[in-house]
C-alpha cells in the first residue's frame, strides 16, 4: 500500500527562451499565452489526482534572471525538488547541450542523483528547423536514466499533459521507497 505524498515539488530549468514559462503555464492552465514575463523564479500550486489520492504539487518555473541566479549552484529552493523538468529547444542545438549539464550536474549531486528527470524537448512545430538530434538526446535520455519527451507548447497540451503525468507517477514510487 502506498503511502500517501503531500507534497510533490517539481523544478523547471532549461536555457532561456526555450519554453519553460510556455510548458508551465500550459500544464496549469492548458493555455497558451505566446509571451511570458520570466524576471523571477515563479513558484505555482496545483493539485493532481491520481488514483485515489490527491497530491499538492508546487511548480517552480525558474528565470536566469532570477536574484538566485548568482549563487545558481548552491540555490536550495532549485536543488530540492522531488523531480525535474528539464527543456531544450529542438530547434537550438545549444540548448540541449545547456540541458544536458543540468542533467549531469543534478546526477552528480547526491541530493538529487536519484530523482526523476523529465528531459523535454519544446517547439515541435519547429521540426524544420530542428537542430538536435534524436540519436543524441535518446542516448543522454538513457544514460542519465530521464524521462524523455518532445512536445510543443504552441500547439498541444496533452503531450505535456502525458509527459508531466509519467514524471509525477514516478516521482510517487520513488517518495515512497
Ligand atoms: P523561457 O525563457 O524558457 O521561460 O521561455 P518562454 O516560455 O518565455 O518562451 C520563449 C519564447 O518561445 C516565447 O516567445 C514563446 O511564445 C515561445 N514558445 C514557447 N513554446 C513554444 C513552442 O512550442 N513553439 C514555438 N514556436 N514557440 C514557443
Ligand atoms: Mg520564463
């Protein structure tokens, strides 16, 4: 029998631009607005049913521009999440590889080595312009054991919805080892 977890804190990183705002506010409110203002670290609340529990999750929509960004690394409020997301833009090869640090550095951090990563790829409907490999992120995806989807924002709310869903589903079985 699973406990049940109050509190799910899930952390959203990823370069600028790429989204971050755009999936947030999407999973929240299934709209999409186009523009975001992204001065500061927003932390949001919600609550997700899944079975027959109800969980209170709080979502941290982080901002380079944040007042946290200078002691970035040390930052508590980013570091202790129960889970991450975090986003590329499939259509900027530099931010998959921005991704791909978060990624190793929150695996090689003890606090969060072990907690669910949803590696997101945003702005599909950018195909033509895609700039990062499929191979490339389906191996990082696998080596650093993350989640893994590509959505857009723009256009479709239900695969955030699924991919958001996969992550919180496995951050629960993990709270409750
Ligand atoms: P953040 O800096 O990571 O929070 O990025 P934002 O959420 O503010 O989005 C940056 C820009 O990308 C905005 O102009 C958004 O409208 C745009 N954007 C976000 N998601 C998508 C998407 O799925 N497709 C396209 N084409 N643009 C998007
Ligand atoms: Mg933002």
């Amino acid at each position: 029998m699973k406990a049940k977890v109050s509190t799910l804190r899930i952390v959203v990183l990823g370069a600028e631009n790429v989204g971050k705002s755009a999936i947030t506010v999407r999973f929240l409110t299934k709209r999409f607005i186009g523009e975001y203002s992204s001065i500061t670290d927003h932390t949001y609340h919600t609550v997700w049913n899944a079975r027959d529990e109800t969980f209170n999750i709080e979502i941290t929509d982080t901002s380079p521009h944040s007042e946290n960004v200078s002691d970035y690394h040390q930052n508590v409020s980013r570091e202790d999440g129960n889970a991450f997301v975090i986003i590329y833009n499939v259509a900027d090869g530099a931010t998959f590889y921005h991704a791909k640090s978060e990624v190793e550095r929150l695996r090689r951090n003890p606090n969060t080595s072990h907690l669910p990563i949803l590696l997101l790829g945003n702005k599909t409907d950018l195909e033509h312009l895609r700039d990062v490999s499929v191979s490339e992120v389906r191996q990082t995806a696998l080596c650093y054991n993350c989640k893994l989807y590509e959505v857009s924002a723009a256009e479709d709310f239900q695969a955030i919805h699924v991919a958001f869903r996969e992550l919180i589903a496995h951050a629960i079985v993990i709270d409750n080892q």
